[in-house]
C-alpha cells in the first residue's frame, strides 16, 4: 500500500489523536493531502477542531481535578505552570484562544486552567473559539501550501510524496528545536 493510500485510510483517524495533543505538523500534513484529494478539507478542519477541543477540555478538567497531583508527579513542567498563571491573571479570555498557538504551553496551559478559578462553561466557550481558530489556520496553511507548490511545480503529483516526507521532516526537526529551547527555559 502506498503512503497516500494510507493517508486516505487512517488520515482522519491520526488526524484526531494527533490533534488531541498537539497536532500541528500533522494538521499541516492534512491540508496538503487535502489539497492533493487524499482528504477533504473540510473533514480536516472539523476532526482537527474537534480532536484540538476535546484534548484541551480533558486537560482543563485533569487540571481541575488532579492537577497538583500532576505538577508534583511531573516537576519539571512546574515553570511553565507559573508563567501561564503568571499569563492567566492578566489575558484570561485572550490566553484561553491562544495557548494553542504557543509551544510546549498547550496541555499545560489548560492544566493551569484547569487549577484556576477560570469557569468551565467560560473555558469551554473561549477553547471552542480558539480550536476553530487553529483548525482554520493551521488545516488552511497546509492547504495554501499545496496551491503554491502547484502553481510553483507545475506537476506536483509527481513530487508529493517527497513534498510530504519534506513536510514531516521539517515539522520533526521544528518540534525537536522547540523542545530543546523549551527544556532549556524549564531548566533555569
């Protein structure tokens, strides 16, 4: 089976799980197999809405009934944990939208949420805003991604597999990059 055969099997199943946690590249990913016919963009952008929601209000809730269980089981994501409280007590509807745009805070941003005295019903609304606004964003970026390669390459169904592979090896050495700097910050 080819790889964009698997795309088109499991993309949307990966889609979702991937987007549960972070996502990004993978969400990147889905509108260029989109634009390329292996996927629907708008079926990109509803799973990666969904999948990016539901993985914040678990996180939210896990903040809310465990979270200093968590910080103590895992110190080391402690000060990224004030700098978002730090974040909360001055951006709270504003942060709520945009945690997801900010690297290495999205799961514990929501965990901070979850330990404040942010309202579930005001969290559920702002994080449903902000998922909608990644989705379109993000599942878009990689859908314009594929015009301009076309436009650019003329024939691009003979390249988009290594199109693809260069995607997600851009997006590996991206997300390596910003856990370097990320670890680097915890550990000062």
């Amino acid at each position: 089976m080819s790889l964009f055969g698997l795309i088109a099997d499991y993309g949307y199943v990966a889609l979702f799980f991937g987007t549960l946690l972070e996502g990004e590249t993978l969400l990147i990913l889905a509108g260029f197999a989109a634009h390329q016919g292996y996927l629907q963009l708008h079926w990109v952008i509803t799973i990666a809405l969904l999948g990016g929601f539901l993985g914040d209000q678990f996180y939210f809730w896990m903040g809310r009934w465990r979270g200093a269980w968590v910080l103590s089981r895992f110190p080391r994501l402690v000060p990224a944990f004030e700098r978002t409280n730090a974040l909360i007590e001055r951006h709270r509807e504003m942060l709520i939208v945009g945690i997801r745009f900010l690297y290495g805070l999205r799961m514990v941003g929501a965990l901070a949420f979850g330990m404040s005295t942010v309202q579930a019903g005001r969290f559920m609304l702002f994080n449903a805003l902000g998922a909608a606004i990644w989705a379109i964003g993000i599942g878009g970026a990689g859908y314009l991604f594929g015009q301009a390669m076309e436009l650019w390459l003329h024939d691009l169904k003979r390249i988009e597999e290594a199109l693809l592979f260069a995607i997600l090896l851009g997006g590996l050495v991206f997300w390596s990059w910003r856990g370097w700097v990320f670890r680097r910050k915890i550990s000062r």
